[in-house]
C-alpha cells in the first residue's frame, strides 16, 4: 500500500470481540482506533474522521444504531463508510441497521475474509 494508512474506528465493548477487529484491520494495513461504548465513539469520530467504522448495535451507554443516526446527520461524517457488526440477527435488526445508514450488515460471529470483502466493498462504494 502506498497510499495514506487509512484510519479504521473500532466499536466494541466486548474487549476480546475489539482487539479481534482491530487485529485483523492491522493486518490489512489500516491503523486502528478503538472504543469500548458508545458516547466515547462519537467523540472520537470528530477527533479521528476515520475512513471507516466497524460499529456493534449493543453497547452499555448510547447503542451503535444511535452512533449511527448521530453519524449520519453530521455532515462532516454522513459519508463514512459504517459495517455493523452485531449479535442482533434477525431481519428486523438487520433492517433497523441498514435503515439507520449502514453501509453493510454483519452478523456476529464474523470470520475474516467476511469482513476483509465487507471493508473492500465498503470503502470502494464511498
């Protein structure tokens, strides 16, 4: 990659879960920038503008749909790329995500080369 590392927010508040994702972002090249809830996550994507943010739904303080709608009605952040990654499986919670902004659904657990094609996808759609 000669390109400018790209920055990837990690949200998750299972901490095996979060070092999992950030690991494999490092591997593929992108500097990763973690949060274990909600509140903090907003803040650090006005800090950090990452390119992309690996989102979970269920989180001890503002939940990931939250930081999502919040995303999306900021200008500065409505066109990052999101890929919620959450344990909430059914279509109506794969529905409230995608209706939420999400770039792309997954469901947890995620294995590697998911989630490799998702940010592929992901950052060549924005």
């Amino acid at each position: 990659m000669n390109e400018i590392q790209k920055t990837v927010l990690v949200v998750e508040d299972e901490p095996d879960a979060a070092e999992l994702f950030a690991e494999m972002m490092r591997v593929n090249g992108f500097r990763v920038v973690k949060s274990n809830a909600g509140g903090p996550a907003i803040n650090l994507l006005a800090s950090e503008k990452p390119d992309l943010v690996i989102l979970d739904v269920m989180m001890p303080d503002v939940s990931g749909i939250d930081v999502l709608k919040h995303m999306r009605r900021e200008p500065t952040l409505t066109n990052i790329p999101v890929i919620v990654v959450s344990a909430k499986s059914m279509p109506a919670d794969i529905k409230t995500g995608m209706d939420a902004g999400a770039s792309i659904y997954l469901t947890k657990p995620v294995g590697f080369l998911d989630l490799k094609q998702a940010i592929e996808k992901a950052l060549t759609v924005h």
